[in-house]
C-alpha cells in the first residue's frame, strides 16, 4: 500500500538522506507509519511513500463514536497533509533523537508538521488567565490565545525552536548547533495589571530536570514591553536587549522582573527602563544569598527568607535521566508586590525577599501601566548538536485560588 504525502509549505524544504521511515497521526488518533524514499523535497512537491504500519486509534477515544468510522483504507489514500494531522520529520541538520529532558522513544519536533485546529483550553477573565491544557491532543501547535517568540537572542547558524501541544501539556524544544544563548519565550496573548497592588503568576514546569545540567532552565518574566527586542509585537516592543544570558534580559527600554527556575535554588532580577542593561540596568538580583547589593548600587535592597531546598524539603523534585517529566513538574507560584517578592513550590513557601526600609521592590511602572507575563525556555551554550526539551503545564495569572500543589505531586 502506498501513500502520496504534499510536503507542507511551513518546512520550506525537507531534504531525506536516505529512505526513511515517518509517520502521521490519522483524524481518529491512529497512526500510520510511511517509508519514503530518498530526496531533497521543496514545500508543495509530493512523494509518494509505502505504508508499513497502521495503529488504529485506542478503542476508548471518542473517535468510537464516529458515524461512519474513518477506516484506515481512508486514512492511507488521503493525498494531503490535512490540519488536523500531524507527521515527525526529522530536520535537516538536526539529528533526530531524544532530547535532553526527555525520554524514549520521544524525537526531536523542530521539523514536525503539527495539528491545527485543536481547540484551546484557557479561561480569561477580566484581569486573570486560567489554563491547565487539559486538551487531548497529541502534537498539536499551541492553537490561539498565545503569542510565541521563537529564536529569541539566538545565533542564525542553523539554530531551531518550537512550542507544541501534547499528551495534556504544553512543551517547547531548542537546538543551537554551535552553542550560543537563548531560546522560546511565550505569553498569553493580552495584558494584565496589579490588582490591590499585588499579581500573582502561576504555572507547572519541570524545573528539576537533572540532565539540564546547568546549561538549560525555564524562566517567568513580568514586564511592561509587549514581545522581547527583535520581535516587534504589540504596543510597547523591546528596544534592546539589557541582558542576552537570561530571557527576562530581552526587553531593553521597560521595566522587567523575571525568576530563573533552576530546581529548588531560583534566582531573580529586576531590570529598569534606563536601557543601560548589565550592571547598571539590573537593579537588583535576589537569591537564597543575594540581597540586591553588589551592582551599580552598592546597598542592601531587601531581607531574605528562605531560597533553598533547606526550607521546603521535597517541594520541589528531580527527574533522573530516564524519569518521566511528571515526576518533576512541580507548580510554581510567584507573588509580586512593590515591597515583597514570594515563591511558592507545589504549596510550600520556598523563597521571599522583602524590602529594606526606605526601599521598593518593584518600580512604578508595574503599577500604572499594563503588564505581560512570559514563561521561557532558555539555554546558554548547550551540548552541540543536541536539542533540549522544555515540559510545563498549567499556566495562571491572578487564579483565585492560594497557594497549592501540582496534580502531579504526591499527597501524603
């Protein structure tokens, strides 16, 4: 049996070294797996490929119910790539292997034709967003109600990366051939503010990831600028970027305050509006053992509570080398107020630094002016030739409810 399959027009180009085999997800969630001969392919030009394996879809997905039932003759004969279906492809360049952060038999995706059309799953109020991705579907791209900056900071020598949906959770890949820095940024497609003086960012990540190494962390930013410096979206675009080691350092010219999530040991930072970047732009940076001092001002800028695994033991959890990501995506709540910053972990108060007397937290700005809320992807010279993949989940802002924990996160 074979099949002709249309090279969608997003990769450009697909170039097969070999004969290889792909595959493709049918309308019902079954798979059929192609082999497809050996070519440089341009977007539109068509192959055709023989199917050398057919999975139906599992027998308890609503794809039952259908009237008639796709059958997987129907399947094999289509002669398009529809925008429900999705196909792995390996990129040219990019070796097709696992990612670091993930586990067998998972690929690299930044070739992959994704589904579209799958609905979204957020709730926006009047001044919150509310989305834990409960969307069943597998390798969908992320759908509306988000804005996604790909390539963010990194060097144009081949480096590549993706957003998708799957398996009820949102996941972002990055490869940089020759190291560099930098990688995804997304939001929430809207702005919001500080309600009574306090907002509030929620979400669940796989911060604890082990074979990170180091090289590689998911980040939150809150910030007054409407996409990162060089993508030019929205009313109020970056203007440079103050600060090229982290994703919150990519909107020069507004005022910006991020956390890297690297395990149970975050960092955060203020940057102003002044576009005078590192050292100066930084106001402060706050950790377990840092209280704002040590850049251009050489005060104390705040008390610290916390910051470590010392206080919350457990709270927030590793994955080994082959753990699944659900061992490890613990939920993140970041509390920001003018004059005290709190990070929960899966409920658990983690880290929280306070204003010294006489001093503010957090600029003006943040409170007269619309904000937007980031979760990042970065990377800083990651190993060459390897893809790494970010795992997140619920993504919140202002939720209603306190401090709580992860699905995932065991209960006593």
């Amino acid at each position: 049996m074979k099949r002709r399959i249309l090279v969608p027009a997003l990769f450009g180009a697909v170039a097969v070294a070999a004969p290889v085999a792909v595959w493709a997800q049918t309308q019902d969630g079954g798979t059929v797996t192609l082999k497809c001969p050996q070519g440089s392919l341009q977007a539109g030009e068509q192959v055709t490929c023989t199917v050398v394996g057919v999975d139906p879809a599992p027998t308890t997905t609503a794809a039952s119910t259908t009237t008639p039932a796709p059958s997987t003759t129907a399947a094999a004969t289509t002669t398009t790539m529809a925008d429900n279906m999705a196909m792995h492809v390996p990129c040219p360049g990019i070796p097709d292997v696992t990612p670091i952060g993930a586990v067998p038999p998972a690929l690299s995706m930044l070739c992959d034709h994704l589904r579209e059309g799958v609905p979204s799953t957020f709730a926006s109020g009047a001044n919150s967003w509310l989305d834990d991705f409960n969307h069943g579907a597998s390798m969908a791209d992320l759908g509306p109600g988000y804005k996604h900056f790909e390539l963010s900071s990194l060097p144009t020598d081949g480096s590549r990366t993706a957003t998708f949906r799957h398996n009820n959770h949102w996941m972002a890949d990055v490869f940089a051939p020759t190291g560099g820095i930098g990688g995804s940024i997304m939001r929430p497609d809207r702005s919001f503010s500080f309600a009574d003086g306090k907002l509030v960012v929620e979400t669940d990540v796989a911060a604890g990831i082990a074979d990170y190494g180091g090289f590689a962390w998911p980040e939150l930013a809150v910030s007054t600028a409407s996409s990162p410096y060089g993508a030019s979206f929205g009313p109020t675009p970056g203007r440079s970027i103050g600060d090229d080691l982290y994703a919150y350092g990519q909107f020069g010219g507004y005022d910006t305050v991020g956390i890297r999530l690297t395990g149970a040991r975050p960092i955060q930072a203020y940057y102003d509006s002044s576009e005078r970047g590192f050292p100066c732009g930084r106001v402060w940076e706050l950790s377990c053992f840092q209280n704002g001092d040590g850049n251009c001002a050489k005060t104390q800028q705040a008390t610290i509570w916390g910051g470590g695994e010392w206080v919350a033991p457990g709270a927030v959890r590793s994955c080994n080398h082959t753990d699944p990501d659900v061992n490890c995506r613990d939920r993140f709540r970041w509390e920001l107020t003018r004059d005290k910053i709190t990070l929960y972990a899966n409920g658990q108060k983690l880290m929280e630094h306070t204003a010294v007397p006489g001093s503010h937290l957090l600029g003006d700005a943040f409170f007269t002016k619309p904000v937007f809320v980031y979760f990042s992807d970065w990377a800083s010279n990651p190993p060459v030739g390897s893809t790494v993949r970010y795992h997140w989940d619920r993504v919140a802002v202002n939720p209603p409810n306190g401090p709580n924990a992860s699905p995932t996160y065991p209960t006593p």
